[in-house]
C-alpha cells in the first residue's frame, strides 16, 4: 500500500469499517488494520491546506479541493503525518489511523 492516504474530515455516510470514524471515543476492532508496524514521520507546516494539497499532487493527485485539518502521505516505508503547529489529538489519531488503516472514509 503505497498511495497516497487522502486525510482531513471528509464527508462520507457509513465507513466500510463499520465505525464512525468521526467520533473520536467510537471503537474499532485493530484485527482489520492493514498494518500493525509502521514508522511515523511527523511534519508541522504553517499552512495545513497548501502543504496536503502540494503533498498529494507531488505524489500523482489533485490540489485537494476542500479544507483539511491535517493529512498523511506514504513515503516509501515512512508513514508521513502533516499537521499545523497547533494540533489536536484527534487530528494527529486519526492520520497515525490512516497509516495502520489505510484510506476508510
């Protein structure tokens, strides 16, 4: 799994997980994940939106189209998480998700 990991709040009705991805408490069986080691690498940039959107068309995609709050992208064997310097636990959760995960929303 090599692609790029779209992040930030998407919307979307049910995940295919059958977990609501939006809610930081609800619970999810970790048996699914794609991974279960992964080296992180964690990037703060002034500009969140223009930083996931340079990331993901460097990497073949699109300028994302919408605002983002953080994002992650797969380098090689390096999960790489985005996030602006004031960040939230459950921004950084749930890119760290998407590098065990995959794309889910």
């Amino acid at each position: 799994m090599k692609k790029a990991l779209l992040a930030g709040f998407l919307l979307a009705a049910n995940s295919v997980w059958a977990w609501n991805w939006q809610d930081p408490d609800s619970k999810f069986d970790v048996t699914k994940n794609e991974t279960m080691t992964v080296r992180l690498k964690w990037v703060v940039v002034k500009d969140i939106n223009a930083a996931c959107s340079a990331e993901n068309k460097k990497r073949g995609g699109k300028p994302f189209g919408f605002s983002v709050q953080a994002c992650s992208f797969w380098e090689g064997k390096e999960c790489v998480i985005f996030t602006p310097r004031m960040a939230s636990i459950h921004n950084l959760g749930h890119e760290a998700l998407h590098c065990f995960r995959g794309s889910y929303h």
